[in-house]
C-alpha cells in the first residue's frame, strides 16, 4: 500500500508540474516528484524530472542549479538532448564558453539539422575569441533557421566589428524586420555605422531609437520579474546605447549632451563611459565625466567594456 501510495504522489506532483505555467511552481512540483520517486517508476521518468527541474531553474536564473539538474537528467537518459541545450544555455549565460561548446557539439553530432544547437555554438565561439569558427556556425544556424531574427543579429554585430556595414546594415535590417519589433541592439548597430560614415545627425535620430527601445526593454523585464542574467543584458546594451550617442553628440560638438549621455551610461556600469579618455575631446570647461560609484540595479551585473555581439 505504501508503493502504491508514494507511485500515486509521485505520478500526481509529476502531472502538476508538467502543467504548472509559473516556474517557481514547476520547480517546486517537479523537486516534490523527484524526491517522490521510486525504482519502480523507472530511470527515464526521474530524468524528465530532472529536465523539467533544470528547464524552470533556467527561467529563474538559478543557472549553477540548472545546469546540475540537466547534468542528472543526462546520467539517467543520455539520449535527451534538450538537457543538453538547456545545459549548454546555462553554462553560456555563467561565461562557462568551452563547457557549453562541447554540449551543443555533442547535440549537432546527435542532430545535424539543430539550428538552435549552431546558433548556441557561435555564441559560445565568440566568448572564446573564435570569430571565424562562429561566423560559421552562425551562418548554419541562419540557414536552418531563417524565420528566427537572432543568427541574423548576431552575424551583423560581425560584420560590424570587422568594418563591414556594407554587409552588416542589411542583415540587421533583416534581423528586425523578423523580430516584429524595435532591438535596441538593431538602432544602436546601425547608429555606429551611419557615424562610422561620418553622417553624424542621421545616426543621433538611429542612437535615440535605440536608447528609447532599450528604456522599454528594461523597464518591462523588471515589472516582469525577469531572471537577474536577463535584466544584466538588457542593462548592457541599454549603456552601450548611451555611450554610443555620447560619442555621436561629441561629433556633433554637443559636449553637454555627451556629457549626460557618458553619466548615464557609467551609471548603468559601462566602464569606457567612466574612463578619462572616452571623453578626452569634450570642449575645455565642461570637465571630463567623474568616475563615480555607479547605479548597478542588478545584483551581479558584470562588465564588459567591448561590444556585446550575443543573441537574446
């Protein structure tokens, strides 16, 4: 009677869990099940629970935990490659750059076709300063997956780094027209190609996009209680946003604007904007921007003085 009873509790909280719609609550339902399991349930459904468990943590932000919990969903079922996409995420949004490359290697050798395994790969590429093995593997994931925006985001930022707007203008274009939306990421791309181009007024009307769309984007990830990794990147390109258009007014012989936007952005924690020499052409008497205590909103914010090139 007690087999049958912890099988009931087990199937029950297992069922719950499946449908709950809120994380926390997935989370909890599938940690009741798992301790709810018996041999008798077999390996297989323990290693869904754990997938499942690791797929809630991930929407939490619980990314050590997650990628623990995909790790025991693949010692129990080593054929379930979506634990090791959920594991591989995980690891990419810690910085763990070679661990997760070798889960979405081990995914493309299980599913050739797996565009989001390529797109996953090339990010993980770029962290490890592999441009040229990314390139590719984003090119693959562009072409498995041509209705989906973030290859063609992420391949633009390329093309950009490299001095190539010829080439990275269309595909950011084309990145937002799939996306049905407004990527700050997008405006603030094609405001540092118009600027690079010296067409300085056309890029200031591209910047303040950019920093209107990112306000948005951010404020709309903290009502909506958005995992920490999540509201960290929003925060990035809203500051590069920022330091982009300071540069832009300083063209434009604006010091006082740069100024603000510089103030903004090192508030936000971009370094460069903080740093004496990113303001080093501002007129004499406005003064160089302080590098003060900045406005950090996220617990665990990390810097990162280059240009973020990573897919949301």
């Amino acid at each position: 009677m007690r087999l049958r009873a912890a099988q009931g509790q087990f199937f029950a909280l297992l069922e719950r869990a499946q449908s709950d719609s809120a994380p926390a609550d997935a989370a909890a339902d599938f940690g009741g099940a798992i301790k709810a399991w018996t041999p008798a349930e077999g390996k297989t459904l323990l290693a869904a629970c754990y997938f499942g468990r690791a797929q809630s943590e991930y929407s939490l932000g619980r990314l050590a935990e997650s990628a623990a919990d995909a790790s025991r969903s693949l010692k129990f079922d080593s054929g379930n490659w979506r634990a090791g996409l959920v594991r591989g995420r995980a690891r990419l949004a810690e910085g763990l750059y070679r661990e997760s490359a070798t889960d979405f290697e081990r995914i493309i050798q299980l599913q050739p076709d797996n565009g989001e395994a390529y797109l996953y790969l090339g990010q993980a590429q770029l962290g490890m300063g592999w441009p040229l093995e990314a390139y590719a593997n984003l090119k693959k994931a562009a072409a498995l997956k041509s209705a989906d925006y973030r290859p063609f985001l992420v391949l633009a930022a390329l093309w950009r780094m490299r001095g190539r707007c010829d080439q990275a203008v269309p595909l950011y274009e084309k990145a937002e027209a799939l996306s049905g939306s407004t990527l700050v990421r997008v405006q603030a791309g094609i405001g540092a190609c118009e600027r690079q181009g010296k067409h300085f007024r056309k890029a200031l009307g591209y910047y303040d996009r950019a920093v209107e769309s990112g306000e948005v984007a951010l404020g709309d990830l903290i009502r909506g209680k958005a995992p920490t990794f999540k509201k960290n990147e929003s925060q990035h390109d809203l500051a590069s946003a920022y330091f982009g258009r300071g540069l832009d007014y300083e063209d434009l012989e604006k010091p006082q604007s740069a100024r603000a936007d510089y103030e903004k952005a090192c508030s936000l924690g971009y370094d460069p904007a903080c740093d004496l020499g990113a303001v080093a052409k501002i007129k004499k008497g406005v003064g160089p921007v302080k590098k003060r205590k900045k406005k950090v909103i996220y617990s665990g914010f990390q810097n990162s003085p280059g240009t973020r090139i990573y897919a949301p």
